[in-house]
C-alpha cells in the first residue's frame, strides 16, 4: 500500500498529525479530524493572535477552542486603505456560514465551542468553491449537550458587535454578565473580529428566549472606538442562527439576516418560545 493510501487510515484512526498544511488553498491546522475525547478546552494563553487583535478572555468560555490555520494568497481578503479588496472566503462550521478574516500572512484563529457528536469545519472560497473540509466526531459522553444554542456573526472585522439574551425567568445574558444562574451562557464571546459569538444553554426552562443583537462600537489599532467614519461598509450585516437540540434526531435551525446601520443600534431579532 502506497504512503498516500495509508495516509487517510492514519488520520482516520487519529494517528497522524495533522496534514492540512498539505492543502493548496486553506490549511486548518486544528481541531483535527477523526475522533476526539473532550480535548477541547479554553486555549486562550496558546491564542497569538485571532484577527485582527490580541483575544480578551472573559473568564466564561471554559468550553471553547479555536479553529486555527492560514490562508493561501488566493483566498486572502487583502485590503486596500481601509476596505477589503474582495470578499473574504467563508468559513463553514456545522453548517453555520460566517467571514473567514486572516492576517497579511493569511493566519487565522476563529474561536468556537463545539458540542458532542459529529462536527464539520468547510472553507469556501469567495466564489463559493470548497477549499477545504473536514469532519470529526466529539465522543466525550460526559460533554453536555446543548438543547438552546446561538450563534451570532457579522461582516466587518473592524466592529464590535454583541448578542444579547433575556430568559424566561429575566436574565440577561450578553459580555458584562456572562452566565445564567441555572447554568450556561455565552460560551464564545469574540471581541477581536467578526465573531461568533455563541449563547448555549443545557437545561433550557420553558418560556421565552428573547435575542437582540447591538452595534457596540468599532475596534482599530488603537483600541475600541466610536467613530462611524472607520466602517468598512455602510451597512454591517448579521447573521443569527437559533439551533434547538443540535446533533440529535430532533435538530432543528433557523436563521435570518440583521442589517445594523449605525452604532448603538439595538435590534430584536427573535422570540423564542421554548
């Protein structure tokens, strides 16, 4: 058997080390394919950078992990003055599309927290072609399972931009309070990038989930802003995925599309009755 038939059963069977650097288009270089037994925890300390900026860690995503690798030239959204030059690929996780922003070098970092069972990663190119795509099973049986998630991204890199949860019993979840008392919360607040920015909860009670997205502000080299004349587009656009029970049987999603014109805009996005 040639080396480059046995490599497949090696990644398969977790053996290998990762190989993505071998793809032409968009290397990932972790998590890596095959199966894994709850190694996913907070590596904020090993994170250099997730672009554009140096990650602020909140002390409540304890069940995170990053979505590393670099960019070819071709895939790049290289900027001229302030705007990208072209739209940058899309990154793909579980189904759930959102910018895929990188450094000059085409470095990218994506924060994520990924639940048990089957999980995908796919990058598409700008012209929506596949680069690359890989799969993994998480097989930790103790990993709790989310029956609430969302999922929050948008497409300027520059702004800041945050979700924000009232529950049933008046909670209100978003940066500056992090957890529920019940237990869950935000398990990814990405405050450096185009998100995600994800919401779980594992013992949903019953009632009403209200989900509002805010434009907070912009973040430059100087660090959080105000200032609208450093928007890369007119209109920053949204996108709010809602999963219940997520990689079971009974999984069902919906998404929609939030335009935010202004800093400071508050939108209700959704209720959800649970």
């Amino acid at each position: 058997m040639s080396i480059h038939k046995f490599f497949p059963l090696l990644l398969a069977l977790g053996l290998a080390s990762p190989v993505f650097a071998l793809s032409p288009e968009a290397p990932v270089e972790s998590p890596y394919r095959g199966w894994n037994y709850g190694g996913f925890v907070d590596q904020s300390e090993r994170a250099a950078v997730a672009y554009p900026y140096n990650l602020i860690d909140r002390g409540a995503q304890g069940g995170r992990t990053f979505i590393r690798g670099q960019l070819n030239a071709r895939l790049r959204a290289e900027k001229t003055g302030k705007a990208p030059a072209r739209k940058p690929p899309t990154l793909v996780v579980n189904g759930n599309p959102m910018p895929l922003y990188s450094d000059g070098d085409g470095n990218f970092a994506r924060p994520y927290a990924f639940g048990p069972g089957s999980n995908s990663i796919e990058i598409l190119s700008p012209d929506g072609k596949s680069a690359q795509r890989l799969q993994f099973y998480e097989a930790n049986p103790t990993r709790p399972r989310a029956q609430i998630r969302a999922i929050l991204s948008w497409d300027d890199d520059q702004a800041e931009v945050d979700l924000h949860v009232i529950t049933p019993d008046g909670q209100h979840i978003t940066y500056f309070n992090p957890w529920l008392t019940s237990g869950g919360g935000m398990d990814v607040d990405s405050v450096d990038g185009a998100g995600p920015e994800i919401f779980s909860v594992v013992g949903a009670m019953r009632g009403a989930y209200q989900f509002y997205v805010n434009y907070w502000g912009n973040f430059g080299d100087s660090g959080y802003h105000f200032d609208e004349n450093t928007r890369q587009k007119p209109i920053i656009t949204c996108r709010l995925t809602l999963i219940l029970h997520e990689n079971t049987p009974d999984e069902r999603r919906e998404s929609f599309v939030v335009p935010l014109r202004k800093i400071g805009e508050l939108t209700h996005v959704r209720a959800l009755i649970f």
